[in-house]
C-alpha cells in the first residue's frame, strides 16, 4: 500500500514535469507589503506543481517572515539600514501622504513625493549593491542554473540581477507612477487624448480642460522618470561594464502580467507581452469566527460595513478618528473596523474595533452591504470578486487613480480623508447602500470578473511557466524595442516627406517664376515690333 502511494507520488511529479513543461527553479525579486500578499499567492501555486522558489529577501522585511516555516526557500540580503530606520521611513511616508501632499497642489505634491523616492532610491540602491557585489552570493546564483525570474519592479535591481543571470524575467505589478515604465521601458502606448496618466485620478472620457492636464501630467512624470533613473542608469552601466539604462534593461521583460483587468481597466490599447491578472488573489469567502459571525448576524436586515485603511495606516489622528467614529455611529449597520489606534470617544454600539480583519470573507458574506476603503488594489479586487459597492478614501500612490475608475464604474462614492467631516462619509455610506446603481454596478463588474475562460492565478503561472519552456517569449516582443524615439515617432519619415514637399514647391516656383520671366520677355519683344 505504502508503495502503491509512491508510485502515485511519482507519477503526479512527472505529470506536473511533463505535462506542464518540467519542474523549474524559480528566482523572484518581490515588494513587500501588500505586493507581497499578491506575488506569495503566484508563488505558492508554482511550488504546488513542483517548481523550486527562491526569494531575495532583505534582512528586515514587514511581512515577508522568512524565519517562518515554508514552502519558498529564502536568501537573506544584508540590508544596509535597521528595522527602526525602515519604521521611520515608512513613518515619513505615510505623514508626507496623509497630512503635507493633500494641502499642495498636484503639481507640488509630485515634485515633493520625487524628492522623497530620491532619498528610497539611495537606500534601495545599496541594497541592490549588497546582491550584485557579494560575489559569493552571485556565484551561488548562477550556479543554480534559474530557469525564470519574477519581478516586482517597484524596487529595481530584479531585472539587473536577471541580465547578470542571463535568466529571462517576468514582471507583475498594478503601474509605475504615471504609467513611465510601462510606457518608455515596456512600449506601451499611451495616448494621452484617452488614457489618463496612472496617479491622476482622471477618466478616459476627459474634457479639453482634462485632456491639457493629462498631456502635463504625462510631461512631467516623463521628465521625473529621467531624473529619478540617473541613479539606477549609472549603477547598471557600471555593474554591466557597458553604457546602458535602467528603462533599457526593463524593456527586456519577457512578460508583464498587471493586476488589472477589464473590470478595472478603462479600454486602451495593450501589447501582446502584456497579460491581465487582476484578482488572482481572491477567493471564495470562508466562514468568520464565532464571535465575528454571531456580530454580523446580530445586525438583521441592515447588514454590515466593512472598514479597512490597509496594513500601513495602523492609527488615525484623535481628531480624525472621532469624526469617523461619529459617521459610522449613525448608521443602522454593524460596522467591523480594522483600527490598531487608541479608541474613539465617539464610537458608536453598532461598531467594534478589530487589529485585524478577515477582509475577504467579510466582503464574501451576504450581509455586507459597502466597503470603506483606502483604495488598495487588492482591497478593490475582493469587492469586485464579491459584488460590494465602496466609499473610496484614498491617500497616497496608486489610490486616489484606483477609486476614478470605480468611480467611473458607477461603484463607489469617494471622500477627501483631510477635508470630510462625518455629514461627507454619512452621506457617502448613506449613497453606496441606499442607492441600487451602486449595488448593481458592483454585481456588474462582479460578473465580468467571474466570466473569464481562464481563472488570473492559472493565467499568471500559465505565462510564467511558458517564459521557462520556450525559455523567453520573444516571439511577442514588439519591434519598437529596437526603433530609436525618432524612429518610433516616425519623425525622420516626417521630416523626409516635408524635405521632399518642400523641394518640389521649390521646383515648380522655380519653374514659374522661369516661365514668367520667358513669357514676359516674348511679350516686350513682339511690342517692340
């Protein structure tokens, strides 16, 4: 019997090596964060059909714990900073978006968070130094024999250990700010009369007004990409022993799975190398703890909110956590709120305060009736997957751009965390569960993200699996990569058909004026006669 089950082991190897393509080694280059909880779950599936994963983790992570029992095997990266330092810099973060970016204009805002990922540039880039130096750690590497590298490009370095590698490479991400590097890096076209920039917080049906914005925007985003690369440029050509560039490098991607889809997306055009993923990470709700469970059932007919700022905003100010409390206590839901903060004075019977939340399977219960959220991609995607209309109240990064578009889908209602008082989130909640549109839009986009031919999950590893067996997807490369920005623009055709246009209004003045000056001189002689 106990052989009987061998065999059967053996055979399910082989169909996963076989069947699939063959068992491969994985390298990946992660984010941490709640880019995390999105690779881990791509990660995870790859390991049960057989593939071996190895993850470069720095030394201090926030909720990568690689001391922890698993499945992924982890490499330790010395990190050149502390824990404590991270914690100050995230700390810096989060009060640079909640309380100085929304009191300056967005074109303030841009130029003060370029200041401040200049300063992250610098410490990521001796973390990336600490791998593509530490010659023990590369030979062991390449000695390895990686079949496939996945990569979060929010942190570079990924793609350069890759080319060091010579390992083809796979990116997953939501967008780069402003879109730039899917863009310039990727080719991605981008015309800005309908695709409004990533971080703008704009629709793809914009007014004049709108569209003047998205072109400045785009500039500026362009001219901020430039100089925030510098670093990078100069580290890679130095590292390759060869002029290059960070965007040269990236352009290298064999595939771009993006955590979107068309639920999501506003319609533009896309590339063959870029994949849609969007949602890989939900699941069907499971059911709550006791406690929980008898809580949400206590609230009868009216249901329950759901309310989550994400994993990074742990505490609010006194003053804004009593404003919210205040909104939340005159709603005839039970309200479940992640909050880690000292207790509101306002806080109401109808909701308890939780450090953390089974956000999935609140969204999945059939009593909830709105989602408050900060407006995290994964966040969305489990209120598309369940059909839950939002109140969006986004503050910094991709956030304010995520709630647009479920604005635009008719699923959420969005307020200003600096400037609502609780009448603005009363009135918001009182909108997203009252008003049907927003319950139907939400089942709507529910619908679409379920009507797939292929589940996200099975797509991302589909790709990832098929970059190791055809050992790259060059066949989907668009031929852009290699047209200079001239070329690309068509600029030199351009200026080759005015050259001529201009030559041949040149020939025919000349021409006329030739005939003019023939013609009236045949004139003055037949006077004279």
């Amino acid at each position: 019997m106990v052989k009987e089950k061998w065999i059967l082991t053996i055979l399910l190897l082989q169909c996963c090596c076989t069947g699939y393509g063959f068992c491969g080694k994985v390298l990946v280059w992660p984010c941490d964060m709640s880019h995390w909880l999105n690779i881990k779950t791509i990660l995870e599936k790859l390991t049960e059909r057989g593939h071996e994963i190895t993850v470069l983790v720095p030394s201090h992570s926030f909720i990568i714990d690689y001391n922890k029992p698993s499945t992924l095997n982890f490499q330790v990266i010395h990190a050149s900073s502390d824990k404590e330092h991270s914690l100050k810099v995230m700390e810096e973060f989060l009060v640079l978006s909640t309380q100085v970016l929304p009191n300056l204009s967005r074109w303030q805002s841009a130029i003060k968070l370029h200041e401040f990922l200049l300063k992250i540039t610098r410490e990521t880039k001796r973390l990336c130094e600490n791998v593509v130096y530490n010659q023990t750690m590369m030979r062991k590497l390449q000695e390895t024999h990686y079949d496939v590298m996945v990569i979060d490009p929010v942190i570079p370095c990924g793609e350069l250990i890759a080319e060091l590698l010579a390992v083809p490479f796979v990116y997953t991400l939501r967008s780069s700010m402003g879109d730039v590097m899917e863009k310039h890096c990727g080719k991605l076209p981008a015309p800005p009369s309908y695709v409004p920039v990533a971080a703008g917080g704009l629709m793809d049906r914009m007014t004049f007004l709108e569209r003047v914005k998205n072109i400045m925007f785009s500039v500026m985003f362009d001219f901020l990409m430039l100089q925030n690369n510098r670093l990078w440029n100069q580290l890679y050509s130095e590292v390759l022993g060869r002029p290059t560039t960070l965007c040269e490098i990236m352009g290298k991607a064999e595939i771009w799975l993006m955590r979107t889809y068309w639920d999501f997306e506003f319609p533009r055009p896309y590339l063959p190398n870029f994949e849609f993923v969007g949602g890989l990470h939900c699941k069907p709700a499971k059911p709550l703890p006791k406690e929980m469970e008898d809580f949400v059932q206590s609230s009868g007919e009216d249901g329950v909110v759901v309310f989550s700022l994400g994993s990074m905003v742990k505490n609010l100010t006194e003053e804004k956590a009593n404003l919210i409390a205040s909104a939340l206590a005159q709603i005839p839901q039970k309200v479940l709120w992640r909050y880690k903060g000292k207790k509101p004075a306002t806080l109401g019977a109808n909701t308890r305060l939780y450090d953390w939340i089974p956000q999935n399977d609140l969204l999945g219960h059939p009593k909830a009736k709105a989602f408050i959220t900060h407006g995290g991609t994964n966040g969305i995607y489990e209120a598309i997957y369940h059909g839950v209309p939002m109140v969006g109240v986004p503050m910094f990064a991709d956030q304010p751009d995520n709630i647009a578009h479920m604005k635009a889908k008719g699923a959420a209602v969005e307020v200003n965390i600096n400037t609502m008082t609780s009448a603005d989130l009363l009135n918001a909640l009182r909108t997203v569960i009252n008003v049907p549109s927003y319950k139907e839009n939400a089942m709507r986009l529910s619908r679409i993200h379920h009507d797939q031919p292929v589940k996200p999950l099975d797509r991302a590893v589909f790709w990832i699996e098929f970059v190791m067996r055809h050992k790259g997807a060059k066949h989907l490369r668009p031929a852009s990569h290699d047209l200079t920005w001239v070329q690309y623009h068509s600029l030199d055709v351009i200026g080759f058909l005015l050259a001529c246009v201009a030559t041949a209004m040149f020939l025919v003045t000349k021409c006329c004026l030739f005939s003019c000056q023939k013609f009236g001189k045949k004139g003055k002689k037949k006077k004279r006669e």
